[in-house]
C-alpha cells in the first residue's frame, strides 16, 4: 500500500476513534445531568418538607392552645353550675324559713317564740337593756 493509503486509513481510523470517544462521552455525561438533576430536585423536596414540617409544628401548636382555651370556659362553667346550684339550694332554704316565719307571724306568737322557732338566738329589747346597765351600775 502506498504511503497515501496509510495516511488515509489512519485518518480513517483516527476519526472513527474520535467519533467512538465522542459517542461513549455522551452517555456519561448525559447520566452526570441527570444525576445533578435528580440531586436537585432531591434537595428541592428536602427543603419543601423541611417548610411543611414547620407548618405542621405550628398548627400542633396552635391546636394545643386551643384545646386549652376551650377547657378553660368548660372548667368554670362547672365551677358556675355549682355555685348555681348551692345559691339556688340556699335560697330555697331561706324562702321556707320566711314562709315559716310568715306563718307563725300570723299565729300571733310574741317575737322572742319567733326567733326560737326559727333558730335564732333571742333579741333583747330596750327595757331589758336598760335593766341590764342599771345592775351592771350598782354592782360597780
């Protein structure tokens, strides 16, 4: 073969390397792109989680709260409902006494029968009193 025909074969063989080189070059560096591609957007979904796990945090936050608020009220409406119910008790209770009493005012009983009846110590009146300080004197 003359020397022409070797030159020839190897540029032939040259290119043929150089195309070869080009065509497995590519594949490599389309999966370096989609490795970076896939890095990002990995990257993407960690910090979109990283967010969304924040907003979860406040609303576990805020839920807490409030539950407690809605306890609170529930706990002194209870309170209240049972004050309600000792003062309702309570005035039931005076509102006998006073019908009792209205009851034995009407039978004429002399105010010390009154106060007995009713439980309460006996009231003294003015001439009592007056008895009771003018011992008192002539025992000084």
């Amino acid at each position: 073969m003359a020397r022409g025909g070797h030159a020839f074969q190897v540029e032939t063989l040259r290119s043929s390397h150089t195309l070869a080189c080009s065509d497995s070059s590519r594949p490599h560096k389309e999966r370096e792109l989609v490795l970076v591609n896939v890095s990002q957007r990995v990257k993407e979904q960690m910090q979109s989680n990283e967010k969304l796990g924040h907003k979860i945090q406040r609303q576990i936050k805020q839920t807490a709260e409030l539950t407690g608020e809605k306890e609170r009220p529930q706990d002194t409406l209870g309170r209240t409902q049972e004050e309600n119910t000792c003062l309702t008790v309570r005035t039931h209770e005076q509102h006998h006494e006073c019908e009792q009493l209205k009851t034995l005012q009407g039978n004429d009983l002399t105010v010390p029968a009154l106060h007995n009846s009713a439980g309460l110590p006996p009231s003294s009146t003015r001439l009592q009193d007056k008895k009771q300080r003018k011992t008192k004197q002539e025992l000084d």
